[in-house]
C-alpha cells in the first residue's frame, strides 16, 4: 500500500495520520516518509480494505494505492505517466 501525504498537510494531521497507522499496522518498526515523483509517501505491506478506508478518511491522505504487482513494477502502478 502506498500512501500518499497531501502537500498542505500540517502538522496536526500528519501526526493523526501516523497515530492511526500505528494502531492499524502493529509494528515495530518506525513508520517513516520518502519522496516518490516529488510526492511524500509512506510505503505498508499491510493490505486489508478496512484500514485502507479508514487510511483514506485521515485529512493528510490525498490518496492511497494497493499494490498487486511485483516489486520491480511498483512505481509504475504508483505513477503510470512517464516522466
């Protein structure tokens, strides 16, 4: 699953956000940011429907991609343009 942060999240939101992805993925370990195309994401293994509906409803989610595909075609589900 690949989770994307909208731009003008602030901080109050991002923090939600990671609160919520604590509590869904029950993990140790850390839950960090990357840039993918310019766009910070968050990157789970987790793939279950109901977290990714209440992923979706946190206000610093601009959107958020299953990944069905094999690790090498990852960033093309992710950003099917070219660039």
């Amino acid at each position: 699953m690949i989770i994307t942060i909208r731009s003008q999240a602030n901080s109050s939101e991002r923090s939600q956000l990671i609160a919520l992805l604590g509590r869904i993925i029950d993990s140790t370990h850390p839950i960090t940011t990357t840039k993918i195309a310019g766009r910070e994401v968050i990157v789970l293994e987790h793939k279950s429907l109901e977290a990714q509906a209440a992923i979706e409803q946190q206000p610093a989610v601009e959107r958020v991609v299953q990944v069905k595909t094999a690790y090498k075609l990852v960033s093309r589900a992710f950003q099917a343009e070219n660039t």
